[in-house]
C-alpha cells in the first residue's frame, strides 16, 4: 500500500479528548512528505477591522493547533490567515504567507482573491440599491 505523500480537506470538525469551540478551519492541508500540517483561514472583513481579524482568528485557532499537534506528532502545525478587506486590500504579511503557500503565483492568486472580494462585495451592495 502506497503512503500518500499529501493530502487536503475542506472545512472539518475535529474532536479531540475535549470539546473545542472553534474546530473548524476553512482549509487543512496534511503534507506527509514534509511532516507538516497547515490549516487555512480566511476571511473578509470591513477595512478597518483587518488587523483585528487577524489577531482573532489566530488566537481562535489556538487550541485546534494544539489538538492537531496531538494527532501529528512530529508534524510541524502551521496556521495561515489569509485576510481580505471589502475592498480588495491586505496587510503586506500576506504577500509573505502567500509567496511560502504557492510561491511565484502568489500575485496572480492574490488578484484573484481581490476580484473575487470585490465582487461579492458589490454584490452585496447591489442588495440594498434602493431604486430611486
């Protein structure tokens, strides 16, 4: 049998020997080969709350880091917060993050991140036009 050398989930629960809160992250990534696991999250919150979300969902994830590092001993754990504003923007700690999760594609990930972003956004904004 053939060990895989890296595997992805999408958004899981993971229950250890105690109940967790924030048990799910948006992406897991176990990579076998390297002895590495990194959970993805992201998020788009409004422009001014970007550095705060950032802090938030680090410390959210805290205890599901630790979890993992019991069921991956020897694994290195790595959480990976990718914020977007509303309006497109990121903190330049992304560009780094990115540049390590895809390496030279990371501006062309970033701007489709961006348009996406920006399209939900006027989406959302074409919700509540109001005709005139």
């Amino acid at each position: 049998m053939k060990q895989q050398m890296c595997r992805s989930f999408g958004t899981f629960q993971f229950m250890g020997s105690t109940e967790l809160r924030a048990n799910r992250v948006d992406a897991r990534i176990v990579n076998n080969k390297e002895k590495q696991v990194i959970a993805l999250e992201m998020s788009c919150p409004w422009v001014s709350n970007r550095d705060k979300k950032t802090s938030e969902k680090t410390m959210k994830y805290a205890p599901l880091r630790w979890e993992l590092k019991q069921r991956y001993p020897g694994y290195e754990i790595n959480q990976y917060n990718i914020i977007l504003d509303v309006l497109g923007g990121w903190n330049k700690d992304l560009d780094v993050t990115m540049q390590k999760l895809v390496g030279s594609k990371a501006k062309d990930v970033l701007k489709k991140m961006q348009k996406a972003c920006l399209s939900g956004t006027l989406n959302i904004a074409r919700t509540f036009k109001v005709g005139i």
